[in-house]
C-alpha cells in the first residue's frame, strides 16, 4: 500500500470518473471470491471502483480490509462506490504515471 499526495489522489479520481465499477458487494458481503476479483481487477487495471449494493453502512471498514488483503490504497469513498488504485509491480506494465 502506498501513500497518495493529495495531488495524486486528485488526479486518480479524475482518470476513474469514467470508469463503470467492476466489482459489486451484494448480499453475501465481501467473500474470498470478491477479494480474488479485486485483486485480479487491479492487476490488469491498476484503477478501480467497488461498488456497494449491500453492507452500505459498513462500506468504510469493508473498504478497508479489502485494501489490507490486496495491498491496495484507498483513493476515496464517494456515495456507495470505492475507488482503489494499486501500482503494477513492473514498471513497464504501469498504466498510471504521476
């Protein structure tokens, strides 16, 4: 996980704008499968959104542990919608440059 200026954060939360979420959290809530698909998202993507159609109230704390468990950084919560960014391991499959 790393840490975003407020410039880079800014800056990601205008590229993810467009961007339509890839991942849902519904009923069952955040389960291995949903931590494996964000996982997989960002490391084809680099940047995505989640978005909450349950667990609207926890959204915060589940953010939260999906980030710990795939090393992901926060960019920001807004409405029922996570935006997360995760750098490419191989400089030449970044997709993002700040």
């Amino acid at each position: 996980m790393i840490e975003l200026t407020s410039k880079q954060r800014k800056a990601l939360e205008k590229i993810a704008h467009d961007i339509e979420p890839v991942v849902i959290v519904g009923a069952a809530g955040v389960t291995d499968g949903v931590i494996k698909m964000v996982q997989t998202s960002l490391d084809a993507h680099e940047l995505i959104k989640i978005k909450f159609n349950e667990y609207k109230d926890e959204k915060t704390e589940l953010t939260q542990k999906i980030c710990t468990e795939t090393d992901a950084t926060l960019v920001r919560i807004i409405g029922n919608r996570a935006i997360l960014y995760k750098q490419a391991e191989k400089p030449e499959d970044r997709k993002i440059s700040f």
